[in-house]
C-alpha cells in the first residue's frame, strides 16, 4: 500500500495544494519549523490514527474550527479515495470514497507505522506513552480490538462518574448501578489485556531478532506487559478491595488504564542506563518491529512514516537504518539535513518551505557522473 496522492484543507501551516508520493522511498526535506512534522501528521490521521504528538483536532486545525485531509491511496486490489475532516460541531469524520466510513475501517484499509522524535517517551516517558503505543500495536495487528477498547472506556468513564458523584455527595447512588459497571469494567478490561498480550508477543519477536543484530548486548533487552493478570475475576477482586479508596478519591485505581510496560536490559531499568543516541536507536528498532509485525497480518504492506529520520543519530547509525528500512514498503522520511546525502537512495525528493511541498530534483551520483 502506498499513498499516492494527498491534500489537506485548514490543517496547521499545510497549503491546500496536493502533494504527491512516491512507491518507494519520498524523502522530505526542509528547515526546520516549515511543516514537514505537519505533513506527516496529516498523513496519520488520514490513515485512520491520532496525532502522534498527542495534539487535539483544535490544535491541529489551522483556525481551530475546522480540517479535512483527503488521498488516494493504491493498494493490489485497485486505488482507495479517503478523507478525513473535523470539525467543532461534528467531530471527526471519515470517509471512503463517497461513503462515510470510521475509523477502524480506514485503519484495515491503510495500514501505516509512523516514528517521530517524540517517540522516545516510549523508554523515558510515563505510563500512558507506552500504553498507547501497545493499544496503537494492538489495533494495527486486530482492527477489531478498537471494539473492546472502546468498551472499556466507556465502562471505565461511567464507573468513573459514579465514584466521582460519590465523592462529591457522599451518596453512591444506586448500588446496582456500581455492580454492573464494575462488571462490565472486569470483562472489557480482561479482554484489553488479552489483545495487548497478543500483539507484544507477535511484535517481541520482530524486536529481539533486530535487536540482537544492532546491539552487542541487545539480546539481554526485555520488555514486558505489567498488568495485574488477565482474567476478569481478579480485576473483580481487585476494585471490590480498592472500592474503599476508589470512592474517597473518585475513580478507579486499578484496570488496563493503570498498566505500564517495562523496558530492561540485564535486569535494570533501560531508561536508567541508556544514553539518548541509545534510547533514539532502540526505539527505532521497535517501531521497525511494529512494521514488520503488522505487515504480517495486513492484507497491503504497511507505509512507513518517519519524521526528522537521521535525526540524534550517529552518521553510521542513520546509513544502518535506512538499510534496514523494509524493501517492500512506501516509506516517507523527512530530514532537515541536505537530502544530497540520501537522494540517491530515494525515489521521490520533496521539499518543504512554510508549508508549501514542492519536488525537487536533485543531481544524483550517477548523473554527476554521466557529466563529467
């Protein structure tokens, strides 16, 4: 699957003129702060994700009221027409083609992988950037997963709302009303911990063979789930202990919305002894590992978006990756280097000022010397 075509409409600093990809590799240079983030940002939402830096649709939209994005993305089965738009009044909307679609139909449809400098939190940062990343995981290996998250946080936000009145009143209400969400909370939260479970151990595979090869000590890297177990009786038994507590401080304490994942090498915390161009380097490694998991059990491979690429890596480091970048796939990178160094490895060269993309020729080696 690559993406063909695209044009955004009131996104950020992104001009309404279309843009189009390349099959293989597009490298997308640029100074800095000119839009290229933007872009590839524009480009996750279209296929059918958040905002990787975690940013609002307001913030996103260019007057804070209103975006759309649209492309045509080529997959075996023939090209796809797809557009995304917001707005204040009726939120996120989807389309394909001329029909409205949602979000977990668009994701199936354009399965995609995107790395950006913000990607690191992933060791260093909180729990929360790690357990979006394995929801993110989770639904590019099963679309229908996004059914049980959502019914987790829907149990979890009327739960929520109960204890929280309770607080504020000192009266629960309706004690029936608690028993059913907290079971409802127990089932979808045993079957989020299912799929999490499933999609670390199909993406474990993937990361450990790469990281063998591009650390000496990489086979002693160790990531895992810390939940509180799978099963909903034990979730059951955890909130009818904490139940006491929860009603004093007006939510639930324990759920998948309370799990981490741990990062270790030798048995000690990697965040407390990696170095940044280390933690740059594995995190790299890991959403390579994302690629090549989801490719696995995508109908189309999987495009792969990386922002500023080279980026807090070393000049070996960047030529290590863009050699391990999948050979089947699309790939977008954007740099703020000269693209003369990685031209002649990519098949499309855009450039990007104040949110204007154009192409670009670039001399290549072979033509340089076809010159002489």
């Amino acid at each position: 699957m690559h993406l063909s075509e695209f044009s955004s409409h009131g996104f950020r600093n992104l001009s309404s003129d279309p843009v189009s990809f390349g099959a293989g590799v597009t490298l997308v240079t640029g100074e800095n702060a000119q839009g290229k983030t933007n872009l590839i940002e524009a480009v996750s939402l279209l296929c059918g994700q958040r905002s990787f830096r975690g940013a609002t649709s307001a913030d996103m939209a260019s007057d804070r009221d209103r975006f759309s994005i649209a492309g045509t993305i080529e997959r075996a089965t023939g090209p796809e027409r797809l557009r995304v738009s917001w707005s204040r009044q009726s939120g996120r909307e989807f389309a394909r083609g001329e029909k409205p679609s949602g979000f977990r139909e668009i994701s199936a449809l354009a399965p995609a992988v995107f790395l950006a400098p913000e990607h690191r939190e992933l060791i260093s940062g909180s729990p929360a950037v790690r357990r979006r990343f394995l929801d993110r995981l989770a639904l590019g290996l099963k679309p229908a997963a996004g059914d049980d998250f959502a019914r987790y946080a829907t149990a979890l936000r009327e739960r929520n709302a109960l204890l929280s009145r309770a607080r504020l009143t000192r009266r629960m209400g309706s004690p029936g009303e608690l028993e059913a969400w907290t079971e409802e909370l127990a089932l979808a939260g045993s079957a989020v911990r299912r799929q999490r479970r499933a999609a670390l151990e199909a993406w474990e595979r993937a990361f450990a063979e790469l990281a063998r090869h591009a650390f000496r000590d990489g086979g002693k890297i160790r990531v895992e789930y810390a939940s509180g177990g799978d099963s909903s009786e034990g979730l059951r038994e955890s909130f009818e202990r904490l139940l006491p507590v929860e009603r004093r401080r007006g939510h639930s304490l324990a759920g998948p919305h309370r799990d981490d994942l741990t990062w270790s090498r030798g048995g000690r915390p990697l965040a407390g002894q990696a170095s940044t161009g280390e933690i740059t380097r594995i995190v790299a490694l890991a959403k390579l590992a994302e690629w090549s998991a989801v490719a696995k059990v995508a109908e189309e491979p999987p495009l792969l978006a990386v922002d500023d690429f080279d980026a807090g890596l070393s000049e070996g480091w960047a030529d290590e990756f863009f050699n391990a970048l999948p050979g089947d796939a699309a790939v977008i990178l954007t740099t703020a280097t000269s693209p003369d160094r990685w031209a002649r490895r990519a098949g499309a060269v855009l450039e990007v000022r104040a949110g204007v993309v154009s192409a670009r020729r670039v001399l290549r080696a072979v033509e340089a010397t076809g010159a002489r």
